[in-house]
C-alpha cells in the first residue's frame, strides 16, 4: 500500500488598496508607495501536491490564465527553490474566482499562497520574515498577501506594516471588461507628474467608523493615470456618479472600481442599481478582518 500524496489547500483571497500614494520614481524605475490595503473575502483557491519528478507545473480551471514560469504562482515556487535549494517539484492547481487583471492582486495573492503552502510541503522552513524576501522578488504585491488581513503597504510593496485596528465595511465591486496593464498606469502617472495633497493615513485611519466618511478620504494616485490609459473607465466612473450621486475608487492600477458601505444591504443596493444603469457586473464582499 502506498501513502496518498498529501495536497495542501488553502484560501487566496483578492486585495482593495483603500489609498494608494505615490511617494516618488526610484532609479530602477519603480515606485515608492505607501497603500492602506484590504484583503477581500472574495478567493480563489490553491492547492499543491508533491510533483512526480522535479518539474513544477500547474492547472487552472479559468482560461486564459497562463501555466506557465509567467504564472506569479510558478514564479513564486522556482524562487523559492532558489532561495533555499530545494528540489522538489510540484503541482499547482488554481481555482479561479478573482478576475485577472482588476487589479484586486489575484495572481499576486496565489504567488504569496503558494509559497507558504510549498514551504510547509517541501519542508523548507523559512522564516516569515524570509518568505516575505522571496516574495517582495516575485512581485511588488505578493509580500502583502502574507501578512494582513489589513495592512499599510510602503516602499516598492516591500515593507508591510498589519493594521492594529481593523475596518469592518462592506465594499461593491464593480469589474468592468477593461484592462489596464499595470506599467503603462505608472508610465503614464510620470507623464501626468501631478502632486495632490492627500490626507494624512492617520486621519483616513481616523474615518474608518463609517464608510461614508471613510470615502471621503479615500484617494488614488493612480486613478487618473488609469483613466487616461483607459478612456471608457473614465466614462463609466462618470457615469456611476451621473446615476448614484456617489463616487467610486479604483484598487491597485485598475480596472475594477468599489464603493464601501457599513453593512451588506447597503452594498447590495448599490451594486443592483449600477449593474442595471452600466451593464457591469458587479459583486457585494466584505473586508477581512482576521
Ligand atoms: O512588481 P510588479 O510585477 O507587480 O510590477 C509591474 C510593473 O508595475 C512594473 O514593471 C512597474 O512598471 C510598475 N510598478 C512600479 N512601482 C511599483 C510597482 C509596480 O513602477 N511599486
């Protein structure tokens, strides 16, 4: 008789940066940032399993997610073998549900998932604070998802800073059919060179018992870099507005928008009215608190 191999399961869930603050350029041509940034308890789901032989290759039930080293999730298990000299293979399998390319970190967050669930399998045993080192290599959001629920994320997305206090709102998502690719929002914020003044996080932080105040004094410094990247972005914030009366953020370089509410009906309501007005569609989640 031989031992079934064992498979590691675990939650991926998607990230809403809250603010997002771009502090400078650095010379590798990267970003400083500082972002208040919440997990979603919208997931996708990774398991791993001990390979056949020393490849690491994966499966996906969503198409047009590649399964190849362009995968963060490969990306993340062949740094990790750098990072400690583990040989091993692996079989990654990803079940979707966090639209790629939202800008909601789901190929960031199956990279962070990934790598905790390979250090147990392979036994490697690094530290938190090493896992977070070869995460902050895979990727400028990956080291986040290892931390949180609800953190401030600063430098490149290297330094990860857990909330002491957590928000406890409700968001409406809205994921239109765009895409921004994440280095022509940047490029485009170079171009655009502008300087806001942004409230300080510690009086966002200060808002956070309401959501209607709380959107008050969210901001992104990315957004209107995205919308000139993506002009029907900027026509269906617009829009919403027109509708609602309300206004909605972008998370991360876009494209997909919310608007946080206090309770889940409120949330409701809101997404029911817009998915009716835009035809986008929409979902109803809740910030992860533990
Ligand atoms: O690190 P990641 O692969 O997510 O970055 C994708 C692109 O986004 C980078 O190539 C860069 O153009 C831009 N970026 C940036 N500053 C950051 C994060 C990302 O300029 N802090």
């Amino acid at each position: 008789m031989t031992d079934q191999a064992p498979t590691l399961t675990a939650d991926s869930p998607a990230k809403i940066n809250l603010t997002l603050r771009v502090t400078g350029r650095r010379p590798d041509g990267f970003h400083e940032l500082e972002s208040l940034v919440t997990q979603i308890n919208l997931c996708d789901i990774v398991s791993v399993t001990p390979g056949a032989d020393d490849r690491i290759t994966l499966t996906c039930d969503a198409p047009g997610i590649p399964s190849d080293a362009t995968n963060l999730a490969v990306r993340a298990a062949e740094a990790l073998r750098a990072a400690t000299g583990a040989r091993a293979g692996a079989h990654i399998a990803l079940r979707k549900r966090i639209p790629a390319g939202a800008g909601l970190g789901g190929g960031s967050s199956n990279a962070a998932t990934t790598l905790r669930l390979l250090n147990e399998l392979w036994k490697t045993g690094l530290s938190p604070a090493a896992l977070s080192e070869v995460a902050a290599q895979v990727g400028s959001d990956v080291p986040l998802f290892l931390h949180g629920p609800q953190v401030v994320m600063r430098g490149r997305g290297e330094r990860v800073e857990e909330l002491a206090h957590h928000i406890a709102l409700w968001a409406a998502l809205l994921l239109p059919e765009l895409h921004c690719a994440t280095p022509a929002v940047y490029a485009a914020w170079d171009r655009l060179a502008t300087h806001p003044p942004r409230p300080a996080l510690a009086d966002v932080l200060a808002g956070a018992g309401s959501a209607a105040r709380l959107m008050d004094l969210l901001f992104n410094d990315l957004e209107e870099a995205a919308l000139a990247v993506e002009p029907k972005l900027a026509d269906l914030t617009r829009h919403v507005q027109d509708v609602t009366g309300s206004t909605v953020r972008l998370t991360g370089s876009g494209a997909a928008l919310f608007r946080l509410f206090d309770d889940a009906q409120a949330a409701a309501r809101f997404a029911l009215r817009v998915g009716m007005e835009t035809a986008v569609r929409t979902d109803i989640v809740a910030l992860r608190t533990r």
